[in-house]
C-alpha cells in the first residue's frame, strides 16, 4: 500500500508541477507529499526530482520511471473499470429448482424475459416435488412452499401463498354452498394424498386455527389433477391461488368459505450462505419479486 501510494504520489507531483499542488488536491501538507517522495528515492536508489522551492524538474531516471508508473497506473484503472463493469453485469450459470407445479406456471414461463434482460446468462430449471439438497446438489436458487427450518440457507419471501376453497359453479348449484367448515362433512372434497394418507384441510374457526379432516370419493397425490376434477365439477378443493387464481377470475371456479381459510407458509426463494453472493443470483430472485409483486398477478399469471 506505502509502495502504492508512493508511485501515485510521484505521478501527480510531475503532472502538477509542484508539491504545494499535489498536497492541494490531496488535502495534505505538503511535507507529506515531500516524504513519500523520499521515501520512494530511497527504496529506490535513485534521485527522481530536482526540487527546488518554485519548481521540480525530472532527472533523466524520474522521466524514464514516470512513463513507467503512468502506464502501471493506467493498466490498473482499466483492470478495475473491467471488474466493476462485469460485476454490474450478471452472467455464468443459474441451477434453479422448483416444486413441478408451481415452477410450470410461475417459473418456467418467466425464464425467457429474465434472459431477455439478462443476456450473459444461462440458466437451468429443474421440476419436482421433492425437497432438493440446495448445497448437496449445487442449486443456486430453490423455491420452496413451506415452513423453513434449514438455517445453513438464505431466504427471501417472494410472495404470500394464499389458499382458498374452490368448487365449479356447477358443483355448487347441485350440492349447496357450504357456510361453516362443519359443512364441508356433507360436501365430496377433493383431496391430496401424501404416502398413501389422506391430508386435511387447514382452516380458522373462533379465532383458532385446526385441521379439518374432510372426505370424498376422489383423493389423488397430484394438485393438478385435483384442480381439474374441481373444474368438472366433481368436489370442493383447497388449493393455492397460484394454482386457482385465473380459473377463478374466469368464472370457472368459485371460492367458499373465505373468512375462514388460514394462512398458509409463504413462497420462498432459498440458496446457500455466500460471502459475496452472485449477481445473477440476486437478479433472478429480483426478477421473481417484482413479477410476483405486480396487481393481481396470480389471477393474470404470464
């Protein structure tokens, strides 16, 4: 750093004419100035500088030494404008993965605008179901829908995963609109299986929250094909309005019991400590933000 400062220093005496001039844009005395400079005479062996209390002249060995410091000088404002440039710029590999649902809707459609703007990168999407090692595996970016526990990873909320209870409007005019959760005991609800169990339905009643344990004559281990039962009209469903939404806003699906559907955890992005974290890592999760962000994007998904 001394080494550093001291070849600057020269540089800016000899463009400036004086030390008083370098001192001045500094904002140091110029007895500074005029120490670095010794101190560079010394280390190097060699008078650089006539001074004299007007002026300084360069000595034969300063002027061969100064084209030398002013292209060092030179090379690394370069070096640093190209680092910063490339820094600024996102670019590598992206490993992202996402449960096989939500990432064919919400994902995957989204992937060709975030490299549109994004050119320098290339990105890989990996679909399923399952909890992915996030570090094991090399993934850049998990989403996830669900309660976190995994504290060696980051997290970033990028929307609220709100569930509602749905059914075709022709379901309901065959079989009622139920009013209370202690109705849906009447109803065919249309259920997801998880290991060969059935999975109730969480739900907030006085002010408490508990799970609900309903029936039907269709219970499948797949979202997707339980939002495509509802939509013909064979049950009620509980599913993520993510999944829903533009059904809903189609007039294909009619939500029930509103006031007592319960929160649900959160759609997150996870990744894996890093001390200087990628910017096309950050990009990404941005990107995913602000298209979740926007007015009634789960009704209007891409």
């Amino acid at each position: 750093m001394d080494q550093f400062k001291q070849i600057s220093t020269f540089v800016d005496v000899a463009a400036k004419g004086s030390l008083s001039a370098a001192a001045r844009a500094e904002g140091i005395a110029p007895a500074m100035i005029g120490r670095r400079l010794d101190a560079l005479e010394e280390r190097l062996g060699v008078k650089l500088l006539q001074r004299t209390t007007r002026k300084i002249v360069l000595t034969n060995e300063g002027a061969a030494f100064l084209e030398d410091c002013q292209r060092i000088l030179t090379d690394l404002e370069d070096a640093e404008s190209s680092v910063s440039e490339r820094s600024a710029r996102a670019s590598g590999s992206l490993l992202i993965s996402a449960p096989a649902g939500f990432g064919r809707q919400h994902v995957a459609p989204l992937v060709p605008s975030f490299l549109t703007e994004h050119r320098d990168v290339t990105l890989t999407l990996n679909l399923n179901d399952r909890i992915a090692d996030v570090i094991g595996e090399g993934i850049d970016v998990a989403i996830r829908i669900a309660v976190l526990t995994d504290s060696n990873l980051i997290s970033v909320k990028l929307a609220d995963n709100d569930r509602v209870i749905v059914a075709a409007p022709s379901y309901l005019r065959r079989h009622g609109t139920p009013q209370t959760p202690d109705d849906l005991g009447r109803h065919n609800c249309l259920a997801i299986s998880s290991e060969g169990s059935q999975r109730g339905w969480t739900l907030k009643q006085h002010g408490k929250v508990s799970v609900h344990k309903v029936g039907g004559n269709m219970v499948c281990n797949d979202g997707e094909v339980l939002h495509n039962w509802a939509l013909n009209g064979k049950g009620l469903a509980w599913r993520s309005m993510w999944e829903v939404g533009a059904a809903i806003e189609a007039g294909e699906l009619v939500t029930v019991l509103d006031k007592f559907v319960a929160p649900a955890p959160p759609i997150y992005a996870v990744f894996a400590q890093r001390r200087h974290l990628p910017l096309r890592i950050r990009a990404f999760v941005d990107f995913l933000r602000h298209a979740y962000a926007q007015p009634n994007y789960w009704r209007h998904p891409l």
